[in-house]
C-alpha cells in the first residue's frame, strides 16, 4: 500500500482523529499499513505511549476506511 497517497492519507488522518491519536505519531502507523496482513507487534503490557494496540486500532480504522479492511487477526493485546 502506497502509504504516501492521498486516499491513504485522509483515511488514515480520520482514523488517528477518531482514535485521539496525536497527528505527530501518525508515522508509526505506516509500517503496519505497509503490510496489512503481516504480524503486528502486541501490545507489551509496559504503558508506552503510543501503545501498540493503538496503533493496530488505528490502522485497522484507515483499512475499513478504505473498504480493505483486515483479513488476519489482530494479536492478542
């Protein structure tokens, strides 16, 4: 996926406003919408901010924004 278009990029700025990701944490999404039906990393339990399961949150939201949503389970978290 072509993180850099500007369908990807609308879908995926609705999807942090949604989930109150701050835009400047956007980037941190990229990877996972690289590879939509990869492994994700779960969340660790260890309070980081952004946590992982955010992330998965918010690139699962840019997917079904997009009408592609996930396939693969989301990991446990």
């Amino acid at each position: 996926m072509d993180v850099k278009d500007a369908t990807v990029e609308a879908a995926l700025r609705q999807a942090c406003e949604d989930a109150g990701l701050p835009e400047s944490l956007r980037g941190c999404v990229y990877p996972l919408l690289r590879d939509p039906e990869g492994e994700w990393p779960p969340c660790c339990g260890g309070g980081c901010m952004p946590c992982s399961s955010t992330l998965a949150d918010v690139a699962v939201r840019t997917l079904e924004l997009l009408g592609t949503p996930r396939r693969s389970p989301l990991p446990p978290g």
